[in-house]
C-alpha cells in the first residue's frame, strides 16, 4: 500500500477509525473525513504516533450536507492526487424522524446519498487512477425491509421507525453498488460493499437517553471495531480481491444478500432518484 491513495470517510472513530489505521500501518497515504476539526487533528496524531506514518490528511465535512460533500471533494481532487481506494464508512441511525439542510431523511441522506455523491464526485479521479477499489459499509439490516421504498423516504406514511428506516438505507448500498459495479466494468474500478457484525461503536449514541442505555447494556456482546473494520480492511488491501467487483462481504468472504438487494430494475430506479436528488442529473463521469 506504499504507493496508494485512500481516503476514509467517518473515520474519528470505530470502524472508520480501525480502517484508517490498518491503512496507514500498511504504507498508504490515508485522508481522513470527519465532521469535528478537533477531533480528526487529535485523530491524526494518534494515528501518526501509532502507525509512524505522517503520510495522514484531513478533510472536515458534514456528510449529511450535499454542499459540505461537494466541498470536500474539490477539497481533495485540488491536492492533485490520485485515489486508488475510497472507503465510504460514515453512518447513522435514527430513533426518530430527522431532516438534513437539504430536507432529506437524515439516515438516506448520509448513509445512501453521502455515499452515492461523494463517490460520484471522486468517480473520475477513481477512473484516472485505476486500478482503484471502492468500498462500502452495508449492513445486513437490509433484512429488515423487503422492498424499496422510494415512494416514502422518510417513511412517513407507513410510519418512522428506526429499524426500517435504516435497513431501508442499508438497502440501498447493495442495491447502488450493484448499478455502480455495473457501471464500471471495463474502467479498473471495482465496488463492494461489506456488512460489519454487530459492532460496538458511536452509532447512535446521538439519539434519546433510552437508545444509548441498551446501546451500553449490548456493547459487551458486540464485536470490536477492529474485527468489525476486517472485511473493509481486506476489500481495501488483499491482493486476491484485485478485480472483484459487485460483491457483498462478511468476515471477509462473499456471501449472498437478501434476494431484494439483487433487483437490477431497483438499482436502476435507485440511481435516477439519486441523481435527481443531488442534482447529478444525466452527467457520465466515465
């Protein structure tokens, strides 16, 4: 990993974090993207003294944002570097109904849209730098919702809960990596997407009191952020995944998704909202 670019969004802490650090352990020049200014600057200088690599950079943004994305994303492609692996990791859940500045359910918002323009955003320069890998945080909470919903994102009709609503967004990772992986066959770039296990990290700790007592009572069972960051580590690294694209990883081998997350003609749909909502439109980045 000498040689390679990466770039780690969500990383101040958990997964992200334990990804960031494998990385930068490994030799490769690693930014980082995290919502806190002091916090990534004290995430960087834990990782340098951990790893000895200095080689680290750090980008602020606000995920749930598109113009704090946008931002960022010229942010990095004005260093002129090349980027051969994105690791997409930033999430959240929900206990209640929440709206970003754009006036999107905040859980489709950062962890589907996030993901879909960021990497949109980097797709040419991911291209240009090929071979180059993308990865992508999922979740086998896809399992809670069998269908996708885009004709209630904010689930208002049927009625928010925050179950469905995340396995909604983790859903549509599978379903986006899948028209993405598709998409860029032929370029050098490959797209996976991975579910993590039950880790016990900050997710959802911004929610009610009650929500962050049974998310300290569980943690005990919960894999370290360090086991659950494994299979992003080894889709971002492993020389025997070099060209596997479109595939869904757990403890670091392929495995198969709910049959709903395997829907072509969903993607598609997915994909043309997504481009609507973020104002995409028909541009191809290819």
């Amino acid at each position: 990993m000498h040689n390679k670019v990466c770039l780690v969004t969500g990383a101040s802490s958990g997964i992200g974090r334990a990804t960031a650090k494998a990385l930068a352990a490994k030799g490769a020049e690693v930014f980082v993207l995290v919502r806190n200014r002091a916090k990534g600057e004290a995430l960087l200088q834990e990782l340098s003294r951990e790893t000895g690599n200095n080689r680290l950079h750090l980008l602020v943004g606000d995920l749930s944002s598109q113009q704090d994305i946008r931002r960022v994303a010229a942010e990095f492609l004005a260093t002129g570097k090349p980027l051969q692996v994105l690791v997409n990791n930033a999430g959240l859940i929900n206990t209640r109904l929440r709206r970003t500045p754009d006036g999107i359910e905040e859980m489709f918002a950062v962890n589907h849209l996030g993901y879909f323009l960021l990497t949109q955003l980097l797709r040419p320069r991911l291209v240009e730098s090929a071979p180059a890998r993308i990865v992508s945080v999922s979740s086998g909470a896809h399992a809670f919702i069998k269908r996708l919903q885009l004709d209630d994102l904010a689930f208002e009709r049927s009625g928010y809960r925050a179950f469905p609503a995340y396995g909604h967004s983790k859903l549509c990772n599978l379903l986006w990596n899948r028209e993405l992986s598709r998409q860029l066959q032929g370029s050098g770039v490959t797209a996976n997407c991975l579910h993590p296990g039950a880790v016990g990290t900050g997710l959802g700790t911004q929610n009610a009191a009650w929500a962050r007592f049974v998310t300290a009572l569980l943690r005990p069972f919960f894999r370290t952020p360090e086991r659950g960051a494994s299979s992003s580590i080894h889709l971002a690294t492993a020389p025997e995944v070099e060209g596997v694209s479109g595939k869904y990883y757990y403890d670091c081998r392929p495995i198969r998704p709910k049959p709903w997350a395997e829907d072509d003609a969903a993607a598609k749909e997915l994909w043309t909202l997504s481009e609507k909502m973020t104002g995409l439109g028909e541009r191809n980045l290819l």
